[in-house]
C-alpha cells in the first residue's frame, strides 16, 4: 500500500553523492550494494576526503552487514584500498557475477537506490561536474516501485532482444524504446494518473483489456498487461522501433530507430492489401546482445508529475515563468516545456532505450 508519507526522489548527476552515497554512513544494521563496475571512489570525512572503504571498514567494525556484488574486477586503486583494511577480508560478503548490470544501493532494508550509477568516483563518486557522468536514479522507500522496476528491466530486455512483432509475414517491427505505465485500481493503490484508460480517468468501471492486446492511440502503440484478478492496468508504449521488410528472398531494413512514436500505425499497417486481412504477432527469436549492454533508464517522456487539488482531482505540477527562472539550474532540470507550459518532471523511470 503506498501511503502520502512514502519518499520518492528522482536523483541526477552530483545529487548521486549529497544524497545517495551520504547515506552510507548513518546504516544501522545492513548495507547491501549491486553494481557492474567497481573503482576507487572517496566520500567526505569532515574537512577531509577518506576512500569509501574505509567508511565500509567503520561500518563492519561497528557491526553493520555489508554485501557487495559486481560485475568486474575491481581497478587497481580500489585493490589497493582494500588491502588496507583487513577487516574487509573476513566480514566484507563481496561476491564476483558478470552478469550484473543493476546498480542497487540498499540502506537497512528501508531505503533504495536504483539507477544509472556505477560505484565509481564519476558514477557516485565526489567527481566535479565536469568529470561526472550523467547519471539518473530514484531514491525511495516504496518497496512496490523498486520491485516495479526490477520487472520492467526484464520486460524491456525481453522486448529488446527476445523477437520481434510480424505483420502478415512482410514486415517486421523491433522496439528500441519503450515506456512503462501501471496504475491500480484501489484506493490506496499506485496511481498512474496520465493513464486513460482507468476507472479513476474515466470515473466509471471499465473493462480490462486481455494479456497482450494492441492499442492504437494518440501517442502510438500500447502493448498492454492488465490484471483483472490484481486489480490493476499496466501497458509499455513503443517509444521507438525499427522496421524490417521481407523482399521476396531476405529480410531487409528498410528504417531505423525511428522515435515519432505514431508513425508506428503507417509502418505496421500500411500497403497491406483488405483482402489478405492483418495478422499481427509477437514471434519469440531471443538474439544475443553484448555482455556489458544495459538500458538506458530514464524519466518518460513528457509526463509531468500529478498533485491533488481541494476537491481531490489530479492536476499537473506546473510552475510560472517567473518562478522557474529563479530555480537553481539544478533544479529546473526536474521540468521539461509542453505548449508553452513548464511541468514538473514525474520522477518515475519507467523509460528503457536499448
């Protein structure tokens, strides 16, 4: 059940570090920690800079439970770090899995980290702005919304890499990008409220769409996943695709990554004959894709964040001109422009580009 009092915060760039990687240091009893790559980094000690694992040596002194995957071996300074505490050696759970690409910060089985970040100085590191990367991440205490994002990693891998959708055995279609919506129906449940097709929206019972269907609307395709049983509404929208046709011998790529998500109607429809009929279907062909590939995770794409108004109807965040103009540039990148218009960003990162 997700309540008023539960935390989520979208958290880019050097807040990585002011409010991710600060919280290191105030865990009670467990610190578990996922990343693929793994590099010397430092974290404040009053005026001082001290290495990260010196930090994780205090913790594990004072009886905090640290867990560590990665995907690579570590670089040399790190190695060089962690042979100055031997503490690490015997209390430090560290196991070595290439498979991981998730980067995961848990705080006492309370808080989460789930992004972009590697735990690297330029991932989550103290980096200055001009030798960090770009990195995007939520931070949060809502259990529901970390599990949701774990499941649409998966899906979007299987979208990407898993097949691909056929019309009428002479065109195929390959999503590189896609985007996630979920809404439950309760009234204590997670809402969604740009979604239209919900009670809530549409202020009267609607029926649930069946596992899978197609929705053709004013944004492009929905691929949906609805849960009558559960309660709730979920679908990804193809952002992004690519279009292969069959020439009579091989297939063809005839364009690609197209982002005007609606040009998917012309591209899945067009040029296909009344008296053959459409047959359009998700044929599974898994191919392999690169070892160290991941999505790239983002916010979605011009979906503002929703509040409540006085008489308890969802409205879009919007802020004046002038307001937004005395924002900390750090700040106004939390809005993006529609129609003349400044919103604020939702902080939800349910995007996945291949």
């Amino acid at each position: 059940m997700k309540t008023s009092d539960d935390m989520l915060k979208y958290i880019s760039n050097a807040d990585h570090f002011k409010e991710v990687l600060s919280r290191v240091k105030s865990v009670k009893h467990m610190l578990w920690i996922g990343t693929a790559d793994i590099k010397d980094l430092y974290v404040e000690a009053g005026k001082e800079k001290k290495p990260f694992l010196a930090l994780i040596a205090q913790l594990i002194r004072r009886g905090v439970e640290v867990r560590l995957i990665h995907a690579k071996e570590p670089g040399p300074n790190f190695r060089e770090d962690f042979d100055k505490f031997p503490v690490l050696y015997d209390h430090l759970e560290r196991v070595l899995c290439p498979r991981v690409h998730f980067k995961m910060l848990v705080f006492d089985g309370k808080e989460v980290y789930i992004g972009s970040a590697n735990l690297t100085g330029a991932g989550i590191g103290m980096k200055t702005d001009n030798k960090r990367n770009f990195e995007a991440g939520i931070l949060t205490d809502d259990t529901e919304i970390v599990e949701l994002q774990k499941q649409y990693s998966y899906i979007a891998e299987h979208a990407f890499f898993g097949g691909y959708f056929e019309v009428n055995n002479k065109r195929r279609i390959y999503p590189t990008d896609i985007e996630f919506y979920y809404h439950e129906e309760d009234a204590d449940g997670l809402k969604d409220p740009i979604m239209y097709h919900t009670d809530d929206h549409e202020k009267k019972k609607l029926e649930y769409y069946p596992l899978s269907s197609l929705n053709f609307h004013m944004s492009g395709l929905d691929v949906t996943f609805e849960n009558k049983k559960m309660n709730y509404r979920a679908s990804f929208l193809i952002r992004e695709y690519k279009v292969c046709d069959f020439n009579g011998k091989d297939w063809v790529e005839t364009k690609g990554n197209e982002n005007r998500s609606t040009y998917i109607y012309e591209d899945m429809l067009m040029n296909i004959p009344l008296s053959e009929g459409v047959n359009i279907r998700w044929i599974d062909s898994p191919s392999e894709k690169e070892a160290s590939w991941e999505p790239v995770v983002s916010s979605r794409i011009n979906v503002a964040n929703y509040v409540t108004d006085t008489e308890g109807s969802y409205i879009k965040e919007e802020i004046d001109k002038n307001a937004f103009d005395q924002l900390p540039l750090e700040e106004q990148k939390k809005y993006f422009s529609y129609s003349g218009k400044k919103f604020k960003r939702c902080n939800r990162m349910w995007n996945f580009h291949k």
